[in-house]
C-alpha cells in the first residue's frame, strides 16, 4: 500500500477548478487558493468534502469521489468499503465493492466475535459448543437449525442464501 505514486484526477463536473488523487486527497485550483491541498471536513462516519461551483456547495464522500475517478467498475446497487475499516483512509488500493449485505455483515463481526461466518453463531455447552444459523430475508429473521460444526451451520446459511436469490 505504501508504494502508491500519486496521481491526480480533474473532479468530473468542476474540471479546472478541484482534482482528487488517488491516496483522497483534494486539491483546489480556485484563484485565490490555486494548488494548496483542502482539509477533508470529518462527517459523522465518513471523510467529507465540499465543492463549490458557481456559489452553490455540494458535499460528497472522499471514497465515493477516489472510487469513480481511478476504477472504471460501476457501483449501481454497491457500496464503497474500506478494507482496512479505516474511514479516513481513502487510498484507492484501501477500497473495494460490497454488496449490501457483505457490507452490513463486515461490521457485525466486530460485535459478534462467535463466528467467522456470516449468519452463523456458537452456544457454548457444558460438554460441547453447537452452532446455530439463521438468515434475513425481506425482513424476516429465518431460523435454520442448529449443528455441530461452525462449517455445515455456514453451509446450511450458504444454501438458504442461494436458493432464495434463485426465486427472486
């Protein structure tokens, strides 16, 4: 990640007037602050930044605008999430696509420490540790059974996941 050259792209929109590189960094080229590098403001989960084009503000997500301006990939129905979890990171080699629930599922695991899998929890026996599953679909919180291995517990959530993205 630390070999990263930077590079600079016009912001798409206010060509002349801001670019963005590829470590999230904003450069103004208006008259009175050509070249000097803008401090992001800090929003309540993300980096923000805030360009201004003929009196009129708009605020956008530093990673949104480093994701659009160095990846030729479409985000429609995806999320822009950062690997390292670092909010204020905004590099393009710290970002990837996630769908909604891969992203939702990133961070609950920094909650529920039970499982490596998504969907899939331990209850800490006496003697054993059993695994259960279970799954959201349209809002509705499916219970899928209980199992003793953490695997066939994923396994079971990995089946339920697939068929009902087939019926849709």
């Amino acid at each position: 990640m630390k070999n990263l050259k930077e590079q600079w792209k016009n912001i798409k929109g206010y060509e002349g007037l801001y670019e963005i590189s590829n470590h999230g960094r904003l450069k103004s080229h208006h008259t009175r602050s050509a070249g000097r590098i803008l401090k992001p403001i800090y929003g309540k989960y993300y980096q923000k930044i805030i360009l201004s084009l003929n009196g009129k503000q708009s605020t956008y997500n530093s990673h949104v605008l480093v994701w659009d301006h160095f990846t030729d990939d479409d985000r429609t129905g995806y999320h822009v999430d950062h690997i390292d979890e670092d909010k204020h990171n905004n590099r393009i080699d710290n970002l990837q696509l996630l769908t909604h629930r891969e992203n939702l599922s990133k961070g609950r695991h920094k909650f529920n420490k039970s499982s490596k899998y998504v969907g899939v929890k331990a209850y800490k026996g006496i003697k054993k540790t059993t695994w259960s599953a279970q799954i959201q679909l349209d809002g509705k919180t499916i219970y899928l059974g209980t199992f003793h291995s953490e695997f066939e517990a994923h396994l079971r959530y990995q089946k339920s996941l697939l068929n009902f993205l087939i019926k849709k």
